[in-house]
C-alpha cells in the first residue's frame, strides 16, 4: 500500500499544491489563510487513501487470475476508450462473476 500511496499523494500534489499556495497568499487573515489551506490538504490526503484503496481493490479481485471459485477468469471485452486507456472485462466461467483491469 505504501508504494502506491506515495505515487498518488505526491501525484495529486503537483494538482493541489498550487492552491493550498493560493489561499496561503491570497487569504484575508491568518485565520482564512489556515483553514482553506488545511481543507484542501485534507480532500488531498482522503483523495489519495480512496485510489489507493480503489487500486488494492482490484488487484485483490484479479487475485492472481482466479475467480473466488476457482475458475480462471476468461476475457470477454475490451473497451478502448480515445484518450488512450483500455478497459478489459473478465467473466468467470462457473459462477459469471465480473471484473474489469
């Protein structure tokens, strides 16, 4: 968990660091300055446990390439979408359990 964390929270960053420095300059008093500083620090941190977890998810699903019945999962579709990223769909045989890598 901790590789993956890292790589979002120091991802995710270079997204909200730009604004946490917005409100520190741009705040009206000390008191603003913090607070809207801290809120997007902590959306930050909660954004990040969340795709981490989504990512540890997956892989807990893929389990090696065996359905929770024992069954390898079997390819049914891939979906390219235009941007580039590809979405295959794995159905298991036995019990038609889904999953998508």
């Amino acid at each position: 968990m901790t590789t993956t964390f890292m790589i979002t929270f120091f991802g995710f960053g270079l997204a909200f660091v730009p604004f946490i420095l917005l409100f520190l300059i741009g705040g009206v008093d000390l008191k603003h300055k913090l607070g809207g500083a801290s809120a997007i620090l902590i959306f930050w941190l909660i954004a990040s446990v969340g795709l981490t977890f989504e990512s540890e998810g997956k892989e807990s699903a893929w389990n090696g390439g065996y359905c929770e019945c024992g069954q390898h999962w079997e390819l049914e579709a891939v979906a390219k979408s235009r941007h580039g990223s590809t979405t295959k769909y794995y159905v298991c045989p036995n019990c038609y359990a889904e999953i998508t890598q």
